[in-house]
C-alpha cells in the first residue's frame, strides 16, 4: 500500500477539503484484497477528527483503480453505515444526492480528450494542466480568488469553495455548462461533476488507468 498511497498527502488534502463536524464517505474502485480477490467497491465513512486514521484504514487493499471522497459533507447519520473503517460495500448503499447537506464546492475538471480507459500520455496531460490555468487565470481576472488545483494523474482539477443548498436550482450545472464553453479540440472541461454527492479523487493515491507503455 505505501507504493500505492502517500499518506500525508492524502490526510493533507482531506484536512484541506473538509471541516470539523463533516462526514464523509471513502470509496476505493475495483478494490483488491487479500480476502476478496476479485475487483469490487471498498468503502467507509469518516468524521474530520478521523482524517488521520484513513492511511491505516485501507491499508488491507493491496490494488485498486482509484481511491475517491464525497467531496460534498454528507449527512452524520451516515457514519453508522461504516464507523471511521472501510470495508467490502457488496449491496450496502453507497452516498447519494439526497445525503449529501451542503455544496461546499464548484469543481472544474480539465480531462484530455482520448480512447476511454487509457491514460494520458505526457503531452496531452500538459494540455489539460494549462486549460486549467487558462480557467483559472480567466476568472481571476474576474475578482474570483484562487482555487485550489490539483494534479488527478491523467488531467488537472480546480475546487472553488462555495456555499449553496443542496438544491441550488441548478445554478452549480449551469455555471459548469459556460465553463465547459472553453473546452478545445484536445481538452474537455467535463461538466457532469456538478451532483451534490460528486467523488473526487484523493491526492497522493495512485491513479490506475490502462497499463503503462
């Protein structure tokens, strides 16, 4: 696993997300252990005072495709599904919409347009990291502050903190839709982020996609 994860990264950007009082729901893709070999969903729930056991948590899972949060806080009763722990989901519910409480954030994903289930090549990587700054930039020369960028392996992320009601009539898909409007012959802004229970992927977890050439 320590191949696999970068542990203070990973409890440094969850530390940055998320707030004291917040649940949130940790859910590993194609997940493969030791007692169940075959690829299926791992997933747990977490209070913020918790952050700092995740490392340890999923430590059993010796490969995965991605490892992902509700990046939205979610409703506390769900920490009794799975307390501070990740295990198996089999047929347990996994966070939906109507969990989660509050938007706390506008997502701008920035993905290389190429054959699904491939990875980026480097070239097309740094065209998604510089529409990335393009947005940014665009919008700080709006009066928006800096959002908080992140690498996601194969693209480049921008979160914007906001605050709006679950139900924001639609305004966090509109606001993506104008965005997406920049969206070039080799790079998608990808405007199906904008559900209130959205996973997004953890820094410093390793991003599978494709084998490598």
């Amino acid at each position: 696993m320590s191949k696999l994860v970068h542990a203070e990264k990973l409890m440094s950007a969850l530390k940055l997300w998320f707030q004291a009082g917040d649940v949130f729901e940790i859910r590993v893709l194609d997940a493969v252990t030791r007692a169940y070999q075959r690829p299926h969903i791992e997933s747990g729930y977490f209070e913020y005072d918790a952050i700092d056991m995740i490392p340890n948590a999923i430590s059993h899972i010796n490969a995965f495709k991605g490892i992902y949060v509700t990046i939205n806080p979610l409703n506390p009763d769900l920490l009794c599904r799975a307390v501070n722990r990740v295990r198996a989901a089999g047929r347990e519910p996994t966070a939906s919409d109507a969990d989660v409480i509050r938007r706390r954030w506008l997502l701008v994903d920035c993905d290389p347009k190429r054959t699904s289930g491939i990875p980026s090549n480097d070239a097309e990587h740094e065209l998604a990291r510089q529409k990335a700054i393009e947005i940014r930039d665009g919008f700080q020369s709006m009066g928006w502050p800096d959002p908080i960028m992140t690498d996601s392996g194969n693209g480049a992320q921008l979160m914007y903190r906001i605050d709006l009601p679950t139900d924001d009539k639609n305004l966090v898909h509109n606001v993506l839709k104008r965005i997406a409007a920049v969206s070039s012959d080799a790079v998608d802004v990808d405007v199906t982020v904008h559900n209130p229970a959205r996973i997004w992927r953890c820094p410093g977890t390793m991003n599978a996609k494709g084998d490598s050439t």
